[in-house]
C-alpha cells in the first residue's frame, strides 16, 4: 500500500495555522466574556443581617442606617428621663424599595450597649402614619403583643450584638420576652413573619403571597408598613447613646441561621470573577497581538 503525503506550499500552510489561532483565540475571548456575564456574582443581598453603614449624630440621639439594594433600614437610639426612671428610645424603620418576598421584610434589629444594662420592655406602638397591612388597626396603635426584647445569655457564641428588639422567634425569644399589648395575630409568641416591618415605599399588591394580596385566596401575614417605636427601661442614669451604643444589625425574615452581617468593607471579587476576566482579557491580547504580526 502506497500512502500519499501532500505538501502544502509554506503560505498556505501558514495559512491555516493563522487561521486555526484566530479560531482559537476568537473563541477563547468569546468564552471568557459569556462567563463574566453569564454567571451571577455572588448576590450579597441573599444575606439577611446587615451591619449599619452610616451613622448620624443629632443632640441627645444616634441614628444608624444602611441601604444595600432593595433593602434599606434606620434605628434611631435616644435616652431620656422621666418620673426618675431612664429610659431607652429605638425607633425602627424599614425605608426600602417595594417589598416582594419575605426576605425584604424587617424583623428585627440588634446592638450593643457599654456595661450590658438589662432594659425592660415597656411599650411598642407604631410611628406617626405608620399603619398595619392585611389586618385590622390596633388600639391605640400598640403592636407590643408581637415584638420582644432580648438580652445575650453569656453561653452562646458571637457574633450577634448583646441585645435585640424582634418581631419573630428565631430561637431567641418566647411570650416572657414580649412588649406589653394585646396578642394581635396567633401563637402567643414571637414568631414568623407576622408584624414585621415592610417598607415605607412598598405597594402591598405586589410580592408574593406571604406579603403580598394579588388574588381573594390570597392570605398574606399582617404587616406593619414602615416604623414601630419601642421604649425600655432601666438605662443607667445619664447615659449617652451617642458614645455608648454600637454595633447595630439589621435583621430581616425569619431564618434562624442568616449569614454573618454585610459590612461596608470594599468588596473583594470573586475568584470565578477573576479567572473570567483573565481569560478573556489574555485571549483578547493575544487576538490582537497575532493581528499586528500578520500586517
């Protein structure tokens, strides 16, 4: 058997070299660039603890907030004297986008005060033109029945803050930890997503049917849209929130294992983020690198 090799001219088989390296090259860049846009980075708003990002000073108060996406939160903290008794403000607002899905719901909020004082819960009422959703106003607008007032036991671990305000149980709080006030939705506990705070901006026709009412069979949990203000006891006398409070975490739905609170660190990408952009910035040098040798 004779077998027949065919020699092709040097241009010509430069030819096809050049031609199979653009090929390569060509889906080298095309690969890279689908995967910076084809995989999502990492959604940082799938956590549900925010850490605060801003913090504003105004007299005798301090106000903490953050905004991250859809969500957006403040906590502002003031002490006052009355009747020879020092007390603690906190005035919760949710003041994010239209909420859609439980997770955008705000629960709970959390920090840490010098000393570790242990407060009691004296009333939680809704804020002026705050109103409840899916259910009827309560009197005098008190909704202390389904929030409490929790304090660290030393036994468990960090990193939560020392002390916390929640309108749902995870695993924290139970009926001896409530404000005062009428048990306004079922069990007698903190617990779910019930009177949790949706937002200020949310239209409460759209989302989900857990906060939302799109259709009759619909049965959303009673919200309250926008803010609740809680007062405690038992602050030592004269003490300032503005130097002695810190650490404040926005907690939202009702997992009982949320990631550790989003910082306002600089974000550092992702090592798929890294690799993708890599890849296609070299196939894309190399692409135009060849390009200039050939003319």
């Amino acid at each position: 058997m004779i077998t027949v090799v065919q020699i092709l001219p040097n241009r010509q088989a430069r030819g096809i070299r050049r031609g199979a390296s653009r090929g390569y090259l060509a889906l080298l860049v095309a690969a890279g660039w689908f995967l910076i846009v084809a995989l999502p980075a990492r959604a940082t708003t799938t956590n549900i603890v925010f850490r605060y990002d801003t913090q504003t000073m105004a007299g005798d108060s301090v106000t903490f907030s953050f905004g991250e996406d859809q969500r957006a939160a403040s906590a502002a903290f003031r002490s006052f004297t009355s009747d020879g008794k020092d007390y603690l403000e906190v005035i919760l607002s949710n003041m994010g986008a239209d909420v859609l899905v439980p997770e955008e719901v705000l629960t709970a909020v959390f920090f840490d005060l010098e000393s570790d004082p242990t407060l009691t819960p004296e009333s939680a009422v809704l804020a002026s033109g705050s109103i409840v959703l899916f259910d009827s106003q309560p009197a005098g607008g008190v909704v202390g029945g389904e929030w409490a007032y929790w304090q660290r036991d030393d036994e468990l671990p960090p990193p939560r803050p020392d002390q916390g305000i929640s309108s749902t149980g995870i695993d924290l709080v139970g009926p001896h930890d409530l404000f005062p006030g009428a048990d306004l939705a079922e069990p007698l506990c903190p617990d779910g997503l019930q009177y949790g705070l949706t937002s200020i901006n949310d239209d409460p026709y759209t989302g989900n049917s857990k906060v939302a009412w799109n259709a009759p069979t619909d049965n959303p949990d009673p919200l309250i849209k926008h803010s609740v203000v809680f007062t405690l006891s038992g602050l030592p006398s004269n003490f300032d929130v503005t130097e002695h409070l810190d650490n404040v975490d926005f907690w939202y739905g009702t997992s009982r294992t949320p990631t550790p609170p989003v910082s306002n660190e600089p974000p550092i990408p992702e090592p798929i983020t890294i690799l993708t952009i890599s890849l296609g910035g070299a196939g894309l040098f190399g692409y135009i690198r060849r390009r200039r040798n050939v003319h």
